[in-house]
C-alpha cells in the first residue's frame, strides 16, 4: 500500500504559479512511477503529467507543456508540479496517482493504470 497526501493548492490570479507537492508514506517511493490527474467541475478526470521512477523520463499533456514541470525527491518521498503562466481553464481538483512498476522508463498517461490516489488538492485561477 502507498498513501498519497497533494498539498500545495489555492487561489491564484491568471498568469500566476503554484507548486503542487505529492507526499508519499507506505512503500519504496523509487519503486512507482506517480502521474498527475485533474478534474474540472462536470468534466472527465484529465492526464496532466506523469514522471518515471527515477525521474528521468516525464511526459505531460499538451495543454501543460512549456508552463507545468514534473519533478521527485524520492529521499523526500515526495512528488511536485511546479505549475507557472497558469490559465483560468487550470481550474480544476489535481490528483496524484502512482504505479509500481520494475522498469524504470515507463510513465502512463492513462488513470486506469494507476493502483493508488490522493484526495486531491483544489486549484482555482480567477481571470
């Protein structure tokens, strides 16, 4: 089992950054891989980001590239999203996901993939 714990959401005017943070308790954190989601009110839970075991390989969405980094301190057992240029259409609850996995190249992009969850952390940018 790994519990997943984000912190770092808020309030923030467009053009804004937050750094949303993934705690980790439970497991080897080297050992998962941990993809970020997020979940606008009415619409589907959406691939934001996602980063490999060792945090050489990352992928994000389209819509996050140049603006969102995907980042671990797996001494700290810990997972960010250094959010920046944020949008109002950024508004959304942001999950932290995570998949143990033996390679250590491989990211998903898929939430089905992912075995464990955050609650969330709810990020608002007002216009």
């Amino acid at each position: 089992q790994v519990q997943l714990v984000e912190s770092g959401g808020g309030l923030v005017q467009a053009g804004g950054s937050l750094r949303l943070s993934c705690a980790a308790s439970g497991r080897t954190f080297s050992n998962y891989i941990v993809g970020w989601f997020r979940q606008a009110p009415g619409k589907e839970r959406e691939y934001v980001a996602a980063i490999s075991r060792n945090g050489g390989i990352t992928d994000y969405t389209d819509s996050v590239k140049g603006r969102f980094t995907i980042s671990r301190d797996n001494a700290k057992n810990t997972v960010y999203l250094q959010m920046n240029s944020l949008k109002p259409e950024d508004t959304a609850v942001y999950f932290c996901a995570a998949k143990g996995v033996i390679a250590t190249t491989s990211v998903y992009t898929e939430a089905v993939a992912y075995d464990y969850w955050g609650q969330g952390t709810q990020v608002t940018v007002s216009s």
